[in-house]
C-alpha cells in the first residue's frame, strides 16, 4: 500500500472571509474604538467603496502602528499603551468601549488611518501554502495577512490562525 500525503492546506482553507476594514481618512480615535468593538488587532485600510475592487486595499493598520506612530512617541506611547491595556482587561466585561483619556482621544481624533497604517502588508493568494503565509509573516514580523485575488480583497489570515492549527494538529 502506497501511503499519499495530504494536500497542504492553502490559505483559502483557513482564510477568515468577514473581514473588518477600516477607510483611509478614519480618525484614529475611530480606528481604536472599531478595534475594540471586533476584538480585533488589526484591519486592512481599504478605499471608501472598494473593498472588493482592484487596487482598494491601501494598507493595514493595528493597535501596534497607533502605538508606534510618529506623532506619539514619549509621554503619549506610554498613555495608548495604558489604554490598550485597559481595554484587553475590559474585553469580555462588557461590550461598550472604555472611555478614552481626553488628551488622548484629542490626539487620536485629529489624525487618520492613512497616517498610521503600515504600507505593505504580507499579501498572498488564496493558493498560497499555509507555511509559506506562516514563514512570511516571520521574516516579516507582522501578524496577518492579506488574501488577494486579481487584487482584490477576499480574506484575511491572523498569525492566531495559524497558531490554531499547531494547537489542533493540523498538518500544514
């Protein structure tokens, strides 16, 4: 008997396709707050109208790019990354969003997604082997990718995706 290995999985076989996204001129403040709502991380910054369009997909922002844009380094990191924690503790308590310090949502307020977001995202298609999604979010130290197709947006796969099919046994 001739034992045949499975296929690996590709990234259409763990893809989640109800993606959250955000606009390129969304305010900060906004962006923190739909974070918070998904109990997300991170979403694709996608052109108003052209989530599924060809070339709509500008970036992606996190919580890690609000904490490390430019405009608040020193004393304001110190303040999201206090709120950040907050809001992790807050998650299962309730379902509305925990106030945000007022200088802070000032700062959040007056600048956009488009600001923040990091440019080049790990983006792969959706017959894209999952170890090679897992290496190139490695070399790259991120923690999603997008899946495109014809460049168009059809999924998104966090590095948790993964790590749940170590945790499941799952050859990929």
């Amino acid at each position: 008997m001739r034992y045949v290995s499975p296929m690996p999985l590709t990234a259409r076989d763990i893809m989640q396709t109800k993606v959250v996204t955000v606009t390129p001129d969304m305010s900060l403040s906004e962006v923190s707050d739909l974070l918070f709502q998904h109990r997300i991380t991170g979403a694709p910054v996608v052109e108003k109208g052209r989530v599924h369009a060809p070339g709509g997909v500008l970036g992606v922002i996190s919580r890690s790019d609000l904490v490390r844009f430019p405009l608040y380094q020193g004393t304001v990191t110190s303040i999201l990354s206090e709120h950040f924690r907050e809001l992790s503790a807050a998650q299962g308590e309730t379902s509305e969003t925990p106030s945000m310090p007022s200088d802070l949502k000032q700062i959040l307020s007056a600048h956009t997604a488009r600001e923040a977001m990091a440019m080049n995202p790990v983006c792969v298609s959706p017959d894209t082997p999952v170890r090679e999604v897992a290496q190139a979010l490695v070399s790259d130290h991120l923690h999603r990718a997008l899946v495109l197709e014809n460049e168009e947006l059809v999924g998104l796969i966090s590095a948790l995706d993964i790590v749940g099919l170590v945790a499941d046994n799952r050859e990929i």
